[in-house]
C-alpha cells in the first residue's frame, strides 16, 4: 500500500518540458582578441615578411645607416688608410661594408641582438674576415658572475661554441635595452608586435571583403504593379545577361544603364563601420612606424605630405634615428676591435658626407669660419678635424 501511495503521488506531478539551453543567457559582445606569438620566429614572419610596414621600416632604418662613411680616428690623427679600414670596407669574401652593415642592423631591429664573428687574424693582430650571424641561431651562456662566458650557435643539429674567457673575444654582441633582461635586447619589432597584429588583421579583413563580402556599387530593385512580385526565370537571365555583357569589365565603366518594366537602381556603398578598418590600418601603420623611429610621412602614410615637412621629416630621422644607430655600433665595434689592435680607435660617422644634414652642415661651417677670434686649428676642432693626418 505504502509503495503504491508513492507511485500515485509521483505520477501526480505534472509534466513539464523544458530546452536543456534554456538556462543558458547570452551575451553579445566583442570577443577577446587573439594576438600573435612573441617568439622571434612569429615577429619576423608576421612583423617582416608579411607586413608592408615592418618591412619597409627596417629597410629603411638599415639601408640609411649602412650607406654613411665611416672614419677612423686614433687620439688627434685621422687615418685615411688602415687595415681596421681595410677590413670594414671588405669585411669578408661575399660581403661589402654596405651588405654588412645592413645585415647587421637588421638582425638588431628585428630581434633586439647583433652578433658580429671575428674570424682569424691578421697577424694576429686584428680579425681577418667579419661575419653577421643569425640572431634567433644564437644562444648565451652565461658564466658563474653572470656575464656571458660563452655564446653557442645552432644550425640544424651541429651546435658550434664561442669561449669568450680566453684572449680577444670572438664574439661582438650589440643589444638594445631591455628592462627585464640581462642578456638578450628587446627589438622595436616586440614593442610594435600590438599594432603588427592590428595591421595585420585589418588587411586579412580587407581581403575577405573583397573574396567573400564586397558589396557592389549599387542594386536593381524590381517593383511589380502592386509593389510585389518577382521577375520569372527568363526575365531575371535576360537581366543578368545583359548586365554582364554591356555593364561589366572596365570597358563599359560609366556607361548608361536603361531600365525598365518596373526596375529601378539603388545606389548602394560602405557603411561607416567599414570605412572605420582604414582608419584603424593607418593607425597601426603609425604605431609600427613610431616604434622604430622612421616618421610616417617617409613611409607614404596620409598626413601632411608638403615638401618642408618630408624635408625635416627626414632631417629628423637621421638625427633621432640613424646617428644614434650607427652611434651605438661603431661604438661597439671600436671598442671589440681594440681589444685586438691594442691601440685606442674611435670609430664614428662621416657627418660631412650625409646629403640630409646639408643645411645643418653649411649653417656650421659658415658660423665656425666666420669667428676671426679662432685659430685655424681651434676650427678644426670644432669641426671634428684632426689637426693631423695619420698614415
């Protein structure tokens, strides 16, 4: 009895149906977005080698600083021949001063680090060849003080290593700064990777428009007599029939367009939340520039594109860009070759020889000249002439 009171009272509730997602409460918003790796590899193919921006920048930035004379300085001498000269010029069989150079501040822009092999000597005196070697190859290792005692480069599955505790170092390594980290620089391409995905994105979405989405330039709207309808089968193939043969293709672009039985034209164009991704793209494109240091207007980016501006835009570019640049590296490189040498070298840039330092150039000189209280060799100095001549 009491088993059938309870199997009366459970087919006494009611049945209910119910969606097993009804629980279940959306919400419509923008999703998270989705960035590319940080690793080296993923910045050089998406910030390099797919992207117009990054590509252009660090050709520009490596092309300008390679293509400024060197001078070689030892106290008040300046050498006009010298095999550290020598060297720089034909740096090793493949190479010039110029493929050098431009590989190497490339590898710096991209990753952050420069690596610069001396192999051999002359005479044991100073490298005989100089090579670049890849960045993301390189690894550094370091010593029980925390300095690098060694670098170790990776091709494939050889692995070779460079013992920076004995004698000349064979390895120059030139970094960028980098707040958190003690061997390794951080490249202008990680600071620009945000904006590289942006730009990236915004191109992606171009392309799917155009394959996928694009909308035409306007819509033949058909009305019947009541306003409703359709056209039949062969009304509709004669319409597109001719459409495609006299109002397609370049040819036939602004011919006139005769309607009728009803038909008329809707013109039709991008809304405003399309026209917002160029906005967007240029934006980033801006961002990627910045973060190298080349002004948007050398790149071609809308702006203010007069002549006075680009003229002092690329005044600036050399000055707050690829001085300080090629400062850094021959910086470097003259202190690494001194180690070799023995002799105190300064290696620095031919100021003269920059045809976007021009004005700058003349201004000095004619203000320098014309100070009848300066000696001759006082002028020289202010110029950043030696007052000797070296051999």
């Amino acid at each position: 009895m009491v088993l059938q009171f309870l199997k009366g009272a459970r087919d006494a509730v009611p049945e209910t149906k119910a969606s097993a997602a009804a629980p279940v409460v959306a919400f419509h918003g923008a999703g998270r977005a989705v960035w590319s790796g940080r690793d080296t590899a993923s910045l050089m193919r998406n910030g390099f080698n797919a992207n117009p921006v990054g590509f252009r920048c660090v050709k520009l930035v490596s092309e300008a600083v390679s293509a400024i004379p060197l001078v070689l300085q030892g106290g008040d001498a300046r050498f006009d021949t010298h095999p550290i000269l020598d060297l720089l010029r034909r740096p090793n069989p493949t190479q010039g001063k110029a493929d050098l150079f431009e590989n190497l501040v490339g590898q710096l822009l991209l990753t952050g680090d420069a690596y610069v092999e001396g192999a051999g000597l002359i005479d044991g005196d100073i490298p005989a060849e100089l090579y670049v070697l890849r960045s993301d190859r390189m690894r550094v290792i370091p010593g029980a003080d925390g300095w690098p005692s060694a670098y170790e480069y990776a091709v494939g599955g050889k692995k070779h290593r460079f013992d920076m505790r004995t004698g000349a170092d064979p390895i120059l390594h030139i970094k960028t700064f980098h707040p958190t980290d003690d061997h390794y620089g951080l490249s202008p391409m990680h600071a620009a990777a945000s904006a590289l995905d942006v730009h990236n994105a915004a191109c992606k979405w171009s392309k799917s428009l155009l394959d996928n989405a694009a909308r035409p330039s306007g819509a033949i709207v058909y009305k019947g007599v009541d306003g409703m309808g359709g056209l039949g089968n062969d009304q509709y193939q004669r319409l597109m029939d001719e459409i495609t043969q006299n109002h397609a293709g370049a040819a036939n672009a602004g011919r006139p367009m005769l309607l009728e039985g009803g038909l008329d034209w809707k013109q039709m164009g991008f809304s405003p939340s399309d026209m917002e991704f160029q906005k967007t793209k240029d934006s980033a494109a801006r961002e990627i520039a910045l973060a190298f240091g080349v002004p948007p207007m050398l790149l071609g980016l809308p702006g203010d594109n007069s002549y006075a501006n680009y003229v002092e835009a690329n005044r600036a570019f050399y000055r707050l860009t690829v001085l300080p640049l090629l400062g850094k590296i021959s910086g470097a490189l003259g202190n690494w070759l001194q180690t070799f040498h023995g002799e105190a070298l300064t290696i620095s840039a031919d100021l003269d020889a920059i045809p976007a330092l021009a004005t700058e150039r003349d201004a000095r000189w004619k203000r320098i000249s014309e100070a009848d209280f300066l000696t001759d060799a006082e002028k020289r100095s202010l110029l950043g002439l030696s007052n000797q001549v070296g051999a």
